[in-house]
C-alpha cells in the first residue's frame, strides 16, 4: 500500500494528533453552532497555514453534509494546464491515514486525462487533518485543477460519477484571495490603508461570485485584479453544486492575514459553501 507522507512542515499545521485537535476545538469554539453546519455538498475554502486561515476552512468542513468520500480539489495550475490526481492509495495525517477513492480517482482521471500529481502543494495536504477530524470515516479523491473554465469539467464529471453510482460526495476547492503586497509583486492600489482597501475590494468582488456562482465573473477578476490564486480550484467546486442543483451559495466568512500580522504584505481568505 503505497501512503502518501506528510510533505509540509509543523507551520502549516500541527504535526502531532493533540495540537491538530486543539487547534481545531479553538476553531469551533469560535464558531458556535451555525445554522448552515452539516448542509453543504460542496464548499470553498483557504489553505494558508492554520494559524491565519484555519478558521475559515474549518466552517468550510463544518458546513460539510457527511460524505462517503471528500473530493478535495486544489490548483496553483494555469489555465490549459490540465488536471492532476495524487497517485497513492492513502493520505498520511496526525490523525492517521486518510484513504484513497480509488474508483473516483481512476474513473474521473481517465475522463479528463489528469496526470500525475507528485509536486509538493499546500492547496490539498492542509486540508487532509481537516478531513479527518470531521469526517473519519469518509475515503478522499485529491485533484488539482487548471485556472481556466475548463476546471468546470471536473465538478460535472463529480456529479456524473455521483449519479451513476449513487456515491454521496462532498466537494472542496481549495483557494485563497487576492496576495498582495512586495512579496507577492502586486501592489495596483498603492501601500499602506490604501492597499489594503483595494485588497479588501478585490476580495469582496471574488467572495461575491463565488456566492453568485458567477463563473466567468470569478475568471475574470483572477485575470485583472489577481484576486484568487486558485480560481480554477473554486470554480470546479461550484461548477459541482451547480449541477447538484444549487443556484448560490453563502459566505461563511471572510478574512485577511494582515488581521493576524499587520504588514505591507498580505493574503486574503474566504469560505463559501454550497
């Protein structure tokens, strides 16, 4: 059985079961019990490190409906690309291993010609303890996907595969927003207040499509504005509640990491769910 280790370092997330639980009761603490939790057959989430946007991807699992397996998409994969799947038969985590839908994996693979993912990428792997603190039962299929319309192809082979096996999926594409600053070469809006209300703009307009399911609105503004690193992750995922039957979304949150550490650089979160 071929297992997939860990390829973050402890920053990202805890490295052992005791701080992945800790973290993750700090998370719900700060949520509460919300109305949406245990409604979503997908979602939208971040996949910074835990301390600055943990948060928001926990009400993204939160919000989860229970699944047989988790479809985890991620990206940082331009557009024409193409699509990417882990080849393993399991997921190492501090909470045990996660393991592979091997089905889903090669019936979806083969219709969309995905190659194999063996690059270190956060966009997945920070979403893996997630998974199995709320779901522990549930098996995951890892994808990556292109930033382009074509990442819409992947939420309906989703949803075919769901009908025609009868399978229950949830589905997360894994993005964050609009990085900005020195760090990241993009500053249009100027430094200081001035960049961080054009960021905050930025932000609010991605957030807002992703709500309205507004996917050529959603590729436009990760084109002109760069206001999603993974648009193509999000946009398979909506692209999957869409034909589930799901015509908005909601917006479980937003944030900034200049909320944690105020700087002239910084990255913008949301989580939507479906």
């Amino acid at each position: 059985m071929a297992i997939r280790e860990r390829e973050l370092p402890v920053g990202w997330y805890p490295g052992d079961k005791s701080g992945v639980l800790s973290m993750i009761r700090e998370f719900e603490s700060a949520w509460g019990s919300p109305p949406w939790a245990g409604s979503a057959l997908a979602c939208i989430a971040p996949h910074a490190g835990w301390a600055f946007s943990g948060a928001l991807a926990w009400a993204a699992w939160m919000a989860a409906d229970t699944p047989d397996t988790a479809v985890i998409v991620g990206g940082h994969l331009p557009g024409g690309f193409g699509f990417l799947s882990a080849p393993a038969d399991g997921f190492e985590t501090p909470l045990g291993v996660v393991r592979l839908d091997v089905d889903i994996n090669q019936k979806v693979s083969k219709i969309l010609g995905a190659r194999p993912d063996k690059a270190v990428d956060n966009t997945v792997e920070i979403h893996l303890p997630l998974l199995a603190a709320r779901f522990p039962n549930a098996s995951v299929a890892w994808f990556r996907a292109p930033n382009g319309p074509e990442a819409g192809d992947l939420g309906r082979a989703l949803s075919d595969y769901a009908d025609e096996t009868g399978k229950k999926l949830f589905v997360l594409g894994s993005t964050d927003l609009t990085h900005y600053g020195p760090n990241y070469g993009w500053s249009p809006g100027g430094t200081g207040e001035q960049g961080r209300s054009w960021a905050g703009d930025a932000d609010k307009a991605m957030a807002e499509a992703f709500v309205a399911m507004d996917i050529p609105g959603a590729l436009a503004l990760a084109d002109e504005k760069a206001s999603a690193c993974s648009v193509g992750a999000g946009i398979a995922a909506l692209s999957y509640a869409q034909a589930r039957g799901r015509t908005r979304g909601t917006l479980l949150g937003r944030a900034s990491s200049a909320d944690l550490a105020p700087g002239p650089s910084f990255v913008g979160y949301c989580a939507v769910a479906y």
